[in-house]
C-alpha cells in the first residue's frame, strides 16, 4: 500500500495520535487473519497454544496477513489468556474458545496465584515479536495487545472469555477486597512485552459493565 514519503510506522503512529495522514493505515484486527488459507494450513498441523508459544509459528502466522495483503501493521498472534495461565491456572484453547479449568473465586485461589517472571515464563512472547520485528523491518509498527486488569480478572472468576459476567459482578458487589486483591496480582503481566520494539496500550473491553461498581475495585 502507498504511504507517501511516510514509512508504514510513521502513517500508524500519525493516525494513532489523531493527527493528519494521507490515507487511512489498514490492518487486520483479528490477529492473523485467521480466514487466510495460509493461517488454516499452518492451524491444520499445530493446535492454537502451540501456535502461541512456538515462536516460529506466531512469527509466521503474524506475518502472513502482511506479507499476502500488504497491511500496515502486523498483530502479534497471540492471546490474552497466556498471562493467565503463567500466573498458574490451566488453559485450554478448544475449537468453542478458551477456558480456564481452576477459575478464581476465594481468597485461597488468590493466593495460590503466582508472580511470574515474564522474560522466562513468557519468553516465548517476546521471541515471536523479535521475530516478526525482524523480517518486517523497522518502518512496519508491530502490536502487542494485553488484557486490562478488569477484563483478564473477569476471565479469571468466570472461567471462560465468552458468556457473561454475572458471577465476576456479583463478587465485587459481595467481596470488593477479594477483588482488589486479585487486580493487585494482575499488573504483572504489563512486562510480557517489555524491552520488544512495540507501540501500544492496554484495553479493558469488560469495563463498560461496571458502572458505579468501578469505585469498589479503583480502577
């Protein structure tokens, strides 16, 4: 695609900090393009989490939508559940979505949650945006994406990231401090992606459900 006298990463950050571009940058959201014939081939053979945590693979899938399209950006494949599972609960990924087999709903679980060292625990994470920052070069930008506290705690207490999310709000109603603690926990996973060349932020897609309930976590 044409950016001008713009590299790809210049036209992103421009667009990115709502300042004049020549055209709108385009990438694809859902990471991987996973309808891709491409991404299908290499799923056929590896199972979702091996794709995550090889990074050969999460480098090639990640790849393939610029390499094929010609996009602007490249979406790290990964998930947001990996953050999850290093700090101690089971992850499976089946074909109906990702499900957290030991959910956190007592104290005790809180407890047993573990701080883990991102750059050994989830090397795995920052050895794919390695890869993939090195054969994009250093004019494509490379995003890196994480769950917010709230949204990852809620995937937590529920188990599952589909459904709703009755019981994480029936718990803060209940047991704010048991919350809190859990989101205390939480900010450990913000250094899976430190020292890779990324640009981005933090989303709390499950935020919009708190209303006034927000002010018993301090979010």
């Amino acid at each position: 695609m044409e950016t001008g006298h713009q590299t790809r990463k210049e036209l992103f950050l421009r667009a990115c900090r709502c300042e004049p571009v020549p055209r709108v940058p385009v990438w694809i959201m859902r990471q991987a393009g996973r309808y891709l014939p491409e991404y299908q081939a290499v799923r056929a053979h590896h199972s979702f989490l091996e794709i995550c945590k090889t990074p050969e693979l999460a480098a090639e899938v990640s790849l393939q939508p610029f390499r094929i399209l010609g996009v602007d950006a490249i979406i790290v494949f990964s998930d947001i559940l990996i953050v999850a599972e290093a700090m101690g609960l089971p992850l499976e990924v089946p074909d109906s979505g990702p499900v957290l087999r030991n959910p956190v709903r007592d104290r005790a679980a809180v407890g047993k949650l573990k701080n883990f060292d991102p750059a050994r625990e989830t090397r795995f994470v920052g050895d794919a945006i390695r890869k993939i920052c090195s054969e994009a070069g250093p004019d494509v930008p490379v995003i890196g994406f994480a769950a917010a506290p709230w949204t990852l705690a809620c995937y937590m207490i529920e188990g599952q990231t589909r459904g709703d999310i009755s019981r994480a709000h029936r718990l803060l109603s209940e047991q704010p401090q048991l919350v809190r603690a859990l989101l205390d926990k939480i900010p450990q996973h913000r250094g899976i992606f430190e020292g890779a060349d990324r640009r981005g932020g933090f989303g709390d897609s499950a935020i919009r459900y708190l209303g006034d309930r927000a002010d018993h976590a301090r979010i």
